[in-house]
C-alpha cells in the first residue's frame, strides 16, 4: 500500500466515524512560549483540553507534521543512527473533546489496524497502565477489560507512568495511556525472544506505532487528582513507522516515504544504500544517507512554515538540523559542493499533494538551503586548513582543548569532527579542556543572552536595500527577499 493511501486511509475511517479532518497545524510555533516546534498532534488543541475556546466539532482527526528536536522530545542523536526515529514526521490523530472515550478510541483503533490495513493480530501488543499509588493514579482496569474483549491477554502488557501516563504538566489534565506495538521480526527471530520482553525496549523491529491517551483527571495544585467533568482522548500514530508495518519493510526509510529522496541522493553522490549494510564503512554511509534524507525534510517544512535558519532560537535548532546533515554528507560521502537543496525538488513532488506549502515553496526551501550549505562547506574547509596547522605544529599526541575549542568557537568548525580526524590520525583531543572552555563559553553567552536578534532579515517589498543573499536573479525569485546579515 503506498503511503499516500495509508494517510487517506486512516484519515476517511475517521470522517466515517464522524471526526471532521482538519489541516496539519504549522511545524513552527510562533506564540506559544512554551513550546518551539509542533512535537506532537494534540500541540494545536491543547487549549481546548485546558478548558478555553470551543473546538469546531467534537471529534477532530488529521495528520499533523511534528518536529522532535528539542525540550521534552528531543530524538536529534537517535536520527540517522536508528531506522524509526525522525526529526520530522507525521503523526495521525484522532481526537475527542468530552465525546466518546476509552471504548470506542480502543475499538475503532483495533478496526482499523486489523480489518482496514489487514495488520495480522498476532504481531501487535498493546500496553495498559499498570498504576501507581505514590502518584494517586490507579492501574487503568477498564482499557485492560477493553482490551481483553479484542486480543489474547497474554499479548496486554503493563507499562509504567514513563511510558503509560501523560500529563501536560506538574498540573492540569492528564491520564493512562494504551500505546500499540507491532513485532515485524522474523520468525527465527521471534522464536529467541518473546516480543513481549522487547516492548518498550529500544528494538528496532519491535516498535511503538501508536499512542491512544485517555484524559480523565485534573491534577491540583497540591497533586491530588480528580475526575475531570468531561472526559478526552488524544491519540497519536507514527505515519512512517505505520508504512513501515504495511509495505513489509524493515525501516522507515525502505518505505516510499524515503525511498525517492534516498534515490536522489545515490544519483548526486554516487553513494549507495543498502538494505543490510556488510561492514562498518557501508554501515556510516547508511546513516550519512539517512541522516540527509531525514533532516532535508525537516529543514525544508520549517523554511516553508516561515522559520528560516538563523543564530537563535528556533532559527538555530533549524540550522543545526542543516549542518548536521551537511557534515554528515561532508565526512561519509565526500560531498564537497552543496546537493541537499536539490532534494527539495523531490521532496515537493512526493509530498505536495498533502502538503502545498511545500510546493509553493519550493524555491524558496532551495534557495536557503543551498546558501547554508556553500556558507557552512567553506567553515569546514577552512576548519581543516587550521587543523592541519594545529596538528602540524604539536608535537604532543593530545591536542590542546583550548585550540579545539577556538576552531569550534571562532569558526564554527564541529567538535565531533575534530575529534574524528584527530582519531584518524592516532592523535586525541584534550577533552576535559575542551569542556572546560565550552563551560566558559555557556556563562558567557547567557549573560549575553538578552539581545536576541535572527539572521536573516525579511525586506519590505518597497525596500531598495541591495540584494545579496543569491546569485541569480530575482526574476527567479518570485517570493519574499531575503538578506543575509
Ligand atoms: P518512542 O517511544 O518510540 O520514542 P514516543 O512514546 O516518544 O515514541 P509518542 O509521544 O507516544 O511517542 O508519540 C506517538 C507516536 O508517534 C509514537 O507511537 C510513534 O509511532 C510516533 N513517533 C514518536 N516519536 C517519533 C519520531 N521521532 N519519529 C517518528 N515517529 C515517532
Ligand atoms: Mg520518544
Ligand atoms: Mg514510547
Ligand atoms: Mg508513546
């Protein structure tokens, strides 16, 4: 099933169940100051289940574009390395806003998995909060009895308030969770281990596909809980973990979510992606490739959402995001030109359909991100000229913190690629140095955190400033102008 009908799927068996489908909220939030980026579905309705403003109906679903990469939900450092975890993806919900509840968010979860997308019942389990009395919150009997009308208890499992309870804060609504996991791992596999033991475990083939959470109580301020006077559910599914499951796929990235952007990178570097990679050195140009693919995604859809990259705030998550891909593509690929922004183009083509910002866009997605790729490629290649300097004139083994420190501080030159060159060459660097002055930097720069400014500037439409941010034309620039400063 390709993927487009998996999100069309899920979202017509909710407006058949009388959800009204509403549109992805932006990935970027600009006035919300507790959050920078749309980290989960439930994000865009959260005043609604804190009691202020009335939702347009009372069951809602869509698909949402979520960003996972900083505060609560930061999987950054799994991205790449994984094969499940993203920066951005989509997570399809279904909501309910003090209208049906455990019974029917359970039941119509099960409908869809096993009689809609045909998932066979013996490879999912699904998870019920077991409890805790420290916390005044019970273990969630009536989804267990739930449950047990619909799957083999054996296949419910217990999880712990980490995993099985969500609350929005230290107070405010919260309540149990029942999460849904499927076991794809072979059959010889699956004869070692129980798939059982590996829920909640980090296994690759053993994964989380859905959240359904059950808002039922209001912690007080002094942490006991009562009922709440109307009950929700807030429900989130990983759109490509769930491909994952139903085009037989091993990983994400083998779904036709990624496939096309993966193709594209193996034609611009004349890298290759295996399935199964043979050794080490093909097993880092597997991640290099899936970090690229992963984060052109989330830099293009931020751009398009209006948050361009920048030296503060959400502007830097963004350019860290870039600059991690760019050096990942630099050290394992040999890529020495900019190419992500070329990837835009596919992207656009295979998203735009649900996504129009992104074809709209485009260009402008291209633009910003070929210009932080040639601005970010000439830090390193002066990064290595200074390096190689630096190397040439220590006659220790151990390289100097405090010179690591400057080429990362002064140049933007990474860390971790010091240390990998160093590594390369049999020499290491003075880590705790490094901390050290890294530590100073830190006390620095919050005192001199008050002044806050991007840097990339929007110009007014009548602003004569002269326009230095592309090479071509504006002609070929039909949008916004930017300039860089
Ligand atoms: P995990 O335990 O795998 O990190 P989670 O418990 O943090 O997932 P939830 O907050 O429950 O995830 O989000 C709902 C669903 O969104 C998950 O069941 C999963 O399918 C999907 N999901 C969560 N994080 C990611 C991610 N970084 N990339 C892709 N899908 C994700
Ligand atoms: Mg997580
Ligand atoms: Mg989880
Ligand atoms: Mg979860």
């Amino acid at each position: 099933m390709k993927s487009q009908d998996v999100r069309k799927q899920f979202l017509d068996f909710f407006e058949s169940k009388g959800h009204l489908i509403v549109p992805s909220a932006p990935i970027v939030l600009k006035d919300d100051p507790t959050l920078m980026f749309n980290n989960s579905g439930m994000a865009q309705f959260k005043e609604y289940f804190l009691g202020n403003g009335t939702p347009k109906s009372k069951r809602i679903a869509d698909t949402q574009k979520c960003l996972r990469v900083s505060g609560k939900h930061n999987d950054l450092e799994e991205v790449g390395i994984d094969t499940y975890h993203h920066t951005m993806f989509e997570m399809l919900g279904n909501w309910s806003f003090g209208d049906y509840f455990k019974k029917e968010a359970i039941h119509w979860a099960w409908e869809l998995l096993t009689e809609v997308y045909k998932i066979p019942k013996d490879i999912l389990y699904v998870s019920v909060f077991e409890g805790n009395p420290d916390e005044n919150v019970p273990f969630d009997q009536e989804a267990w009895d739930i449950w047990k009308t619909l799957i083999a208890e054996d296949r419910i499992i217990l999880g712990n308030k980490k995993d099985n309870f969500w609350e929005m804060g230290d107070q405010g609504p919260c309540g149990p969770c029942s999460e849904i996991h499927v076991d794809i791992r072979s059959a010889e596999e699956k004869a070692l281990v129980s798939g059982k033991d590996l829920v909640n475990n980090d296994h690759p083939h053993v994964v989380e596909i859905w959240n359904n959470v059950f808002m039922e109580f209001n912690r007080k301020a002094d942490g006991s809980l009562e009922k709440l006077p109307a009950q929700h559910v807030d429900t989130g599914m990983g759109f490509e973990r769930l491909c994952m499951v139903l085009q037989n796929v091993q990983s994400n990235y083998d779904t036709d979510v990624f496939t096309p952007i993966i193709r594209e990178i193996e034609t611009i570097t004349g890298a290759k992606y295996t399935i199964k990679a043979k050794d080490e050195a093909e097993d880092k140009v597997n991640i290099a490739i899936r970090v690229i693919a992963d984060h052109v995604r989330a830099v293009a859809f931020s751009i398009a959402d209006g948050q361009l990259p920048s030296n503060t705030g959400a502007g830097y998550v963004i350019r860290r995001i870039l600059r991690r891909a760019i050096r990942y593509g630099f050290t394992f690929l040999d890529t020495k030109e900019p190419f992500i922004y070329k990837l835009v183009e596919t992207l656009s083509a295979q998203m735009g359909g649900s996504f129009p910002e992104i074809r709209s866009q485009k260009e402008l997605c291209a633009n910003v991100i070929r210009e932080e790729e040639s601005s970010f490629l000439r830090t390193l290649d002066q990064g290595l000229i200074l390096l190689d300097t630096i190397i040439a004139k220590s006659s220790e083994k151990v390289i100097s913190g405090k010179k690591a420190f400057e080429l990362y501080d002064t140049y933007g030159f990474p860390i971790d690629l010091t240390a990998l060159i160093l590594s390369e060459k049999g020499l290491s660097l003075d880590e705790s140095e490094f901390e050290s002055e890294l530590q100073k930097q830190k006390e620095r720069s919050r005192a001199a955190s008050k002044v806050k400014a991007g840097d990339w500037q929007i110009l007014r439409e009548d602003d004569d400033e002269e326009f230095i941010g592309y090479d071509h034309t504006e002609a070929t620039v039909k949008i916004t102008r930017y300039r860089k400063v």
